[in-house]
C-alpha cells in the first residue's frame, strides 16, 4: 500500500478533495473532455496522469515510508491528512537536519507458520530526497493558495 502527498483542491462548498480531480485512470470516452484537451488525447492512460502539471508534483511513498516521513515532520501518523502548505514548507526544510539519513538495507524475515515480512530497505539521502519534492510542492500549493494533503 502506498500514501500519496499532492495539491488539495476545494470545492465551491469549502470541501477539500485529494488530486488534480481529472481521473486518469478511466479516461474512456473522456478525451473530448476539456480537461483531456489540455493534455492531448489520452490513448495512453499514463502518459496524460505524466503530462498533468499537478499530477506530477505528487511524492508517493509506502505506508512505512510515510509513517517515518510524517515523524520526520512532527507531524502525527494517519492515512490520510491536510497540512497548510506554508508549514509544510517549513518542516520540510528542517525535518532532516542533524537525522540519520544513511539507509537501511533490505531484508525478508520468515515467521512461525510461514508468514513472510519483506522490507524494501531505503537508499541512502531518501529523506534529503523526498523532503525536497515535499518542499517543491508546498511551494507550488503556496502560490496556488491549496492545501497539500495525503492519503
């Protein structure tokens, strides 16, 4: 399972929604819609979510990944949150200063009755890396006066 950090939207009642709001997973019968004109038609699914200019600030990590993210941040774990983009800029910036960001190497751990736990580990500077898209896209949710939010 995955959590996904990107722009929040909302709507004209106040409500905030997760993502760009085009579905571009499903876009059959859509590419003559407005909001497939803008990124040509969508043949290839992928290619319109790669093209879409919110859709490709999005910093998508696993539940693991993002429970220490969040820690990292000071911010309380859950799976799925809104944060005001200016403090998220702020922790960003901070969350890794003087942190162990070395990695950790991979490993698969059988237990009793045959139930396999695998780690895919973290390369090394995963933080440095991942704060920094979380920085650019504070930035971005900023300008745009959007909240970021996850889930």
């Amino acid at each position: 399972m995955t959590i996904t950090f990107q722009l929040g939207h909302v709507d004209d009642a106040g409500n905030v929604h997760h993502g760009c709001g085009i579905d571009h997973y499903n876009c059959c019968g859509a590419c003559n819609s407005p909001d497939f004109r803008e990124f040509g038609c969508c043949d290839c699914v992928m290619e319109a979510r790669d093209a879409c200019p919110d859709c490709v600030l999005a910093v998508n990590v696993s539940n693991t990944n993002a429970r220490a993210i969040l820690e990292r941040l000071g911010v309380e774990f859950d799976y799925c949150g809104t944060l005001d983009p200016t403090d998220l800029l702020g922790r960003a910036m901070t969350a890794n200063i003087g942190q162990d960001d070395s990695g950790r190497p991979s490993s698969i751990e059988t237990g009793a009755g045959g139930a396999t736990m695998i780690d895919c580990g973290r390369s090394a500077g995963y933080f440095d890396r991942n704060f920094e898209r979380l920085a650019t896209l504070a930035t971005i949710a900023q300008r745009r006066a959007l909240p970021v939010v996850w889930g």
